[in-house]
C-alpha cells in the first residue's frame, strides 16, 4: 500500500473515531481506492505479443534486417516511426519486397527490437 493510500486511509479513521464519516472523508477513501493501483502499472497481459502493422522500406539479408515504417509498437512502448530491426529467423525475409505491407511482433533484447513473428498482410 502506498504512503497517498495510507495517509488517506488513516484520515478516514480518524473521522471515523470522531463521530462517524462525513462526505470528504468518504470522498478521500474512494479517491485513495481509486489510485492505489497507479503505483505499480503494469502492460496488459496482451502487450507481449501485440501485433504491429508496417510497410517494408528495405530488406537486407546478409545482415538479418528489415527496415519498417511501422505504426506503434505497443508490446515495447514505441511510437510509430521508420527503423531497422534484427529479425529472429532470417527465412522470414524471404519473398518479401520494398512496399510490401506486413504485421509483426517484436521482442526487446537489450538496446534492440528483434522481429520475433511476421506475416505478409493481405492484398487489398
């Protein structure tokens, strides 16, 4: 419990003993039920493995890069922008051209973003 929570719980009893809860006290009790989670905000259990979407820029296989401008990257807290990422599996580069418009998952690993899974998306 945080120390808000706390002090905010500690006020209500306080009121409590003084001849019962007045509406700022009950106020403060749903305030401090209200943010008691905000401490320790975590990323939906489905951010792992949130899907992006992009278009391919460049393709290099000898290296194992895919240059994407992607749209946001949920999974690692990223804003849509273009850049180069390592991908896992180097079979995943195959068939795949500048323009070519695919979804994606990524991982973090260390300072870099790994592309862990890759579809090409459907023609229009």
């Amino acid at each position: 419990m945080n120390s808000h929570v706390k002090q905010s719980l500690n006020l209500v009893l306080l009121a409590g003993s003084l001849g019962g809860l007045s509406a700022a006290s009950s106020a403060a009790l749903a305030q401090a039920h209200d943010h008691a989670g905000h401490s320790a905000q975590t990323a939906p259990a489905d951010a792992a493995e949130a899907w992006a979407e992009g278009e391919v820029r460049r393709v290099n296989k000898a290296a194992g890069t895919l240059t994407l401008r992607h749209g946001e990257l949920r999974s690692v807290g990223m804003p849509p922008m273009t850049m180069v990422f390592s991908v896992d599996n180097t079979q995943n580069l195959e068939g795949l051209a500048e323009g070519d418009k695919v979804r994606f998952t990524v991982r973090k690993a260390g300072s870099q973003l790994i592309v862990t899974r890759l579809q090409k998306a459907p023609a229009p």
